[in-house]
C-alpha cells in the first residue's frame, strides 16, 4: 500500500509520544476501570469503526463570493485518493472515499487498481444533479428530478443510473441523491405536484438498483432554493424512502437542518422507523456552513451517537447506518480538517459507549430528569482521547496525526508536483 507518508516518519513520532501515551491510557483504563468499564473493549469498538471521506472534501472549498484555492490542490480523482489515503494512513479510521460524478469521473479499472494501490475501498456514490455540464443537453437551472420537462427529468434519472453503473464496476453498495430541486417565490411551482414529478423519477432510479444496493435521499432545509425545497426535512424525506421501498433510506446532513433543530429526536425516530441510511458529519452556526465537525457544538454530536449506541446496544432492527463526513474547508489545510474530523466523530462514538446505560435508564423511568442529564454529561465530559491514540498506534497509525503530517512535508511534495489552481470564480467545492 503506497500513501505518500514514510513509515519512518510515523514511527519517529510516535517513538516521541508513546511513553505519555501509556501512562496516560492506564490512568484513564484505572478511572474507568472504578465506574465498570474495561478500556480495552471500548479501544477495541473505537478501533473497528471507520468514517468515509468524501472525495470532494481534499480540495479547498469556498463561499458563493470566493475561493482561495491552497497549495497542492488534486487535478483529479486520483490525486485526490492519494490525499485521502494520507488521511486513512494517519489516522487509521477512514479505510473508503465517496466518490462524486461526473466530477470523478474515470475508468472503473483505473479506478479499482488506485484503490488496491492505496489500500481504499469505495462508498456510497454520489450524483450531482444541481450543476449544468458542458456537455448536458437540458439546463438544471429550474430543477432536475422534479422539473416541469419530462425529458430533464428523464435525463437526471439516466444520470443517477449512470452512478450505480460505476458503483457496481468498483464495488460500492449505495447510492447517495441530493437535489437543489425547489423554488425561490410563492407560485412558482405547485408543491404537489413538483413532489410527484421527483417521486415518479426517483422511482425511475429505484428500478436500477442492484438487489444488494441502498439509495439515500439527503433532505435541506433550504439552498439553494430560498422559499421552498423539494426535499426540504425528515419527514418529506421519509415520505420517499417509504414510497420508493425496502431499499431506501433517509440519510441525514448535520448542516440541512434549521438552528437549534433536535436532530438527535430525528436520528431516533428514523431508527424506529427502520429508515436510517447514514450521516453526513459536519458542523454549523448558522446554516449548512459545512464546518469541521465538532467545531461548534460537540455536545450534538454526542447526542447524536448516544442515540446510534442506544440502536447498537439493543440490536435495533434494520439498523446499518453508513458514515462519511462532508464538510468545506476555506480556510484550513483539508487533509489536516478531514483527520481531526474523523477523530471527533471516534470521540463522539467512545464517548457515548462511555454511558450508564442502567442508570441512565433507572433515572429515566423515575422522572429524574437532572440525574439522566448528569449522566449523559459524565460520559461527555470523558477525556477519551488515550483510547482514540492508542487505538491509532496499534494500527500503526500516528499518535498525533496532525503533528505527524506536519513532519512529513507531505503538503509541500504535492505542491511541488501538482500546479497551482487559479482563485478565479466562487462555489462551494
């Protein structure tokens, strides 16, 4: 497996840190070991559990009014494994990359044999119906899948038939649809109507599905319709994994949501509902701002988790969320946001392993309201961070992987090889 990491360099740092690694790792496994809980079983689930990386994520992203493009930016799907096998390298937890079409588009062959070379796996693929190709026939300009004209709408389905076509040639299992479908003044379409045109397509999309595949609807509130959104909440979103079938899933974007929305409720009654698909992992302050996750509101997150831990624990039924972060970076190195991401969806997950389920489950059937709180809080306020290392240098992975790829030059290398891109233009990615 080739990753554009030395092995030396990784070593090297961690023959720095592993000494405090330990004596921290048996103070914790010690604190741990008087509440009940063996640390070696928690490293162990921490260990076992991956995020996929969004292809897309490596390069530098941007606003509607600009983007400031940094050094050693991929030309392309393969430069970009490249970057997203550093990630995995480092950190040890995120073994696959989700791939986005037409923009990476290329020769399944090509494509597998640079997956064997970095030692990736493919996730769910991603279809992009809310851009005009150069070579597109009919415009997206007033939608795709919902669009008053049969023959676009017929054109976004082949698309989107396109991507399971190229999934099944490198051995992905779902099928991830977002659609900027909606509106932007009241009259401007009839809500109904609209929603049957995007069912009756998605239905169109449904039929190509392999026996073994999922198909993921992701809903947002708004963006880039400002009044209405064909997909625009949970519910809307789960009207259509219900009328497409068995194979299909809600999948749930941190960021498509409105301020201060109780996501963690909504992930729970998806599970009920059997119709969880996934997660995109992100973060925001104020809309689908697309930030590290974890940045603002950690607490989220781990509410998120305590809730899939809940599912897992219990053996809920139909329960096999997939995971994979999607965030923006303007102003930080993306290599470097996507590890730190990936460590704090681990963090969230260790966190929430870390929970009293018995007590918390006591506290809650006698309305005590502050003890369930303060349990949740206990486990929050877990300093989790020597099982996520160690669990990374058991890998062979990097104790500290920002720190490790700082040292490595790995940024100044590409830089070198790969020419600069032009600033020129706006747009998220």
């Amino acid at each position: 497996m080739m990753t554009g990491i030395e092995k030396g360099v990784v070593d090297a740092h961690n023959d720095q840190a592993i000494a405090a690694l330990k004596a921290d790792y048996e103070a914790l496994g010690e604190h741990l070991s008087r509440r009940g809980i063996d640390i070696d079983a928690i490293k162990a689930k921490v260990a076992r559990y991956g995020v996929a990386v969004p292809s897309w994520g490596v390069g530098t992203g941007g606003t509607r009014f600009a983007r400031f493009p940094g050094a050693g930016e991929p030309r392309d799907i393969f430069d970009k494994m490249d970057d997203c096998a550093v990630i995995h390298r480092l950190t040890g937890a995120t073994p696959s990359v989700s791939l986005h079409i037409p923009w990476d588009k290329a020769d399944p062959a090509a494509l597998k044999a640079k997956a064997e070379e970095t030692g990736l796996t493919f996730d769910a693929m991603n279809s992009n119906t809310f851009q005009d190709q150069a070579d597109q026939k009919h415009s997206y300009k007033f939608g795709s899948l919902s669009h008053a004209s049969a023959a676009t709408r017929q054109q976004a389905a082949e698309h989107n038939i396109e991507c399971i076509e190229i999934g099944k040639a490198i051995g992905s299992k779902a099928l991830t649809v977002w659609v900027g479908d909606g509106s932007n003044f009241p009259g401007q379409t009839n809500f109904t109507r609209q929603f049957e045109r995007y069912l009756d397509a998605m239905r169109t999309v449904y039929k190509a599905l392999p026996d073994d595949w999922r198909i993921f609807t992701e809903h947002k509130m708004y963006e880039p319709a400002f009044y209405s959104t064909v997909v625009q909440d949970w519910g809307t979103n789960y009207m259509i994994a219900e009328a497409l079938g068995p194979k299909a899933y809600c999948l749930v974007d941190l960021g498509h949501h409105a301020p201060n929305v109780n996501i963690e409720m909504i992930v729970a009654r998806l599970i009920q509902a059997k119709k969880l698909g996934g997660f995109h992992f992100n973060d925001s302050k104020y809309g689908d701002d697309d930030l590290d996750t974890g940045s603002i509101d950690p607490y989220r997150l781990f509410l998120v988790f305590n809730e899939l831990v809940d599912a897992e624990i219990r053996g809920a039924e139909g329960f096999r969320p997939a995971h994979m972060l999607d965030q923006s970076h303007n102003v930080t190195d993306p290599i470097e946001s996507l590890m730190v991401s990936a460590m704090e969806v681990q963090r969230a997950y260790a966190a929430a392993l870390l929970v009293d389920r018995k007590a918390l489950e006591g506290f809650q059937e006698d309305n005590d309201a502050l003890m369930a709180t303060t349990t949740l809080k206990k486990a929050f306020r877990t300093d989790v961070e020597p099982i996520l290392a160690m669990a990374r240098f058991e890998k062979g992975a990097a104790i500290d992987p920002v720190t490790a790829f700082r040292a490595s030059g790995y940024r100044a290398k590409v830089a070198a090889q790969r020419p600069a891109i032009s600033s020129a233009g706006g747009g998220i990615v």
